[in-house]
C-alpha cells in the first residue's frame, strides 16, 4: 500500500498499490488449484507493485522541506498525485483484467469476482476524488484527507484468502 505523508491522511493502496488483485498468465482451460490462483496472482501483484510505486515515489521528489501546513502546499502534492494516478490507472485496470482471467477455483469464483468488482470500483471513486482535489474541490479534499481507507476492507478480505502481496498492508 502506498500512503500519502501521514500528516494529510490520505492513504493509497496500490492495489493500489498494493492492495490490488491479479494479471493474467494467460487463458486457464481449467480452475487453477487455490494454491496456484494464489501464486500467480501475488507475483502478478507484486509485477504491478514494481511498476507503480516508482510512478508514487516520483510525486514526493524535491518536497523534504516542503511545509506541509500551508494549504497550497498539500493541494500540490494532490496535484501530483492526481497526475501520477493518470500513469497508474491504466496499470491497475490492466491487473484486474488479467486477473479476471485467471481461472479461480470453482469455489472461490465469486469471492475473486466480488474482490475485483470491489477493487474496480474502489480505484474508479478514488481517482473522481483525486481528480476534483487536484482542482481544489474542498470536499474531496476532506474526504481523501480523512484516515479513511477506502482500500482497507478489500485488502483485508484478499489477505484473508492468501493474496498477500495483492492486500499488503501498508510497513
């Protein structure tokens, strides 16, 4: 997961970082063991983990001594962000597409489907929310200044299936 200086509140999972599911080894002609659906997707996760926090890492670059108290401030760091996100989306949504093609075990098939539509639909109002707070849209610049998570519950619940790395926990 990726978070945003803990002082906005403002807290990214990457599948977002890292909270994120899966990409595709390609077309499955039966249901993959859980252990094997578990295997491919983490290190499809962490495939997509390795391209995206680069992109987040970049936002933070020359602001060691920015003063993260003056307003114009934390709306460039949104501003970034929400320029980073732009670079991000597409990686994410191609993860989830892959994912989705990954055969699951029959049991597990609408829990996996339940976790991406969530995870889609998670990043699709986050990304809104990024957006209008990069145009200084106050009341999402409140809601993503919260310590809300919008990711955590969806990370908890792929944790809890055996997707690790696709719901890592923020360090």
């Amino acid at each position: 997961m990726l978070k945003l200086p803990t002082h906005t509140g403002v807290v990214l999972t990457s599948a977002v970082t890292a909270g994120l599911l899966f990409a595709s080894c390609g077309v499955q002609s039966e249901p993959l063991s859980k252990a094997e659906f578990i295997e491919q997707a983490n290190a499809i996760c962490q495939s997509t983990n390795d391209r995206v926090e680069p992109l987040f890492d970049e936002v933070y670059n020359n602001l060691e001594d920015v003063d993260w108290d003056d307003p114009d401030n934390k709306l460039l760091l949104f501003v970034r962000f929400d320029e980073a996100m732009d670079e991000v989306l597409p990686i994410m949504n191609e993860q989830l597409d892959s994912i989705g093609a990954l055969e699951p075990p029959a049991e597990d098939g609408e829990l996996i489907d339940e976790l991406i539509a969530d995870q889609d639909a998670a990043l699709t109002e986050f990304a809104v929310l990024m957006d209008a707070a990069a145009d200084g849209d106050e009341a999402a610049l409140a809601a993503l200044d919260s310590e809300e998570d919008p990711f955590e519950e969806i990370d908890r619940r792929a944790r809890d299936y055996g997707l690790i790395v696709c719901g890592e926990e923020d360090g």
